[in-house]
C-alpha cells in the first residue's frame, strides 16, 4: 500500500513539474490606471481563444493612482495549479519607463526572457541605463501609439501588442477576439487593434 501511494506521489510530483516547465509566464509593470491588468487579463483572454491554459492576476498593494502595480499571466498547454506570483518570468512588459528607475523590473527574468518597454529610445539606450545584461530588450513608442489612435495615453493593448510580436505566444486573430469580448463597442474594438497592429509593427529590439 505504502509503496503504490509512493508511485501515486511520484507520478504527480512528475506531472506537476512538467506543467510548470511548459509554462510560459509574463510579468507586467505600469502604474495605477494605467492598465497593467488590462494588458495581463487580454493576453490571457487570447490565450484561451488558442486553446490554452490561462493564469491573470494583480499583486494588490496601494490603489492609488500612479502608485507602481504588477500583474501577473501565465500560460500553458497543461492546466496549471500553481498559485503563487511569477518569480522567474519569461518576458517582462513595462508599461512605464520611468519604473527603470525605481522598480526592479528585470528581477528574476530567465537568460533568455524578454524585456519590452514602452519608450521612444532605442533598445541600446534602455540596455546602458539598465545596466542589465539578462534578456533581450524590446522598445515600442507605445504612449504616442496610443495617442494617435485613441486620444489617450492608454498603453495596455500597444504593449500587448508588442507582446504578441515579441513573444508569439498568442496570435493576432486570438488577440482581436480578446479584445471585442472585452471592449463589446465595435468602434472601440477598431481603435484598440489598431492600437495593437501598430505596435506589433513597430516594436523593436537590439
């Protein structure tokens, strides 16, 4: 009996670790309003448009507006039953840049992890401000995206869709459908993916 329990343990401590190995995690970094969790929760929406497990959350702290916020999305092929906070993320999207000075955004991104920005300065010059030499760095201008195409510097779906490109991990059609669940106003649904085709277009890395 003993020993079948033991098998029974073995196999899903096994299965848990290959969950957690096929996972592809995201950290967000913006300010309050600014839509870090926006971002984090469409990713996810268009995640499970391409048939996959989904994980989107905030880490709660001060609600005020401006005040630095994180969230947090994780995707996989295989459901996921872990629960705690992405330590160790496979792309980190900064929804902020003045964050670079304050925040420890990079803090435990993979070797090979990501990092993209919303900046208008070259990811050369965001690489010797960081003075960080894990991951690779992606820029996009998504606040002036943001602006040309909705009024507002609302950068949530420009760096989701920098993300996208950057990553590959959702794809476009999933996206778009992601965001007329959530906007529902066909108007608005336009403007968003403009917002989203424009930044795919134009982010750019190292």
């Amino acid at each position: 009996m003993y020993i079948r329990l033991l098998t029974i343990f073995v196999e899903l401590l096994l299965g848990e670790l290959k969950a957690v190995e096929n996972l592809f995690e995201v950290r967000w970094h913006g300010r309050g309003g600014q839509g870090a969790w926006t971002a984090s929760e469409l990713l996810a929406r268009a995640a499970i448009y391409d048939g996959k497990y989904v994980q989107s959350f905030p880490e709660f702290g001060p609600e005020r507006m401006g005040a630095p916020v994180t969230a947090f999305t994780r995707i996989s092929t295989r459901p996921i039953r872990i629960r705690w906070a992405v330590y160790k993320p496979d792309a980190v999207a900064v929804l902020d840049a003045t964050l670079l000075k304050t925040v420890p955004v990079t803090e435990g991104l993979k070797r090979k992890g990501v990092i993209i920005i919303n900046s208008k300065e070259s990811p050369l010059e965001v690489r010797k401000s960081l003075k960080e030499t894990v991951g690779r760095i992606w820029t996009v201008p998504a606040t002036e995206i943001s602006i040309q195409f909705l009024g507002a510097p609302m950068t949530s779906t420009a760096m989701l869709g920098a993300l996208a490109r950057v990553t590959g991990i959702v794809g476009l059609d999933s996206v778009k459908k992601a965001v007329e669940e959530r906007f529902k106003r066909s108007d608005i649904v336009e403007k968003n993916f403009a917002v989203i085709k424009e930044a795919y277009e134009k982010v750019g890395s190292e």
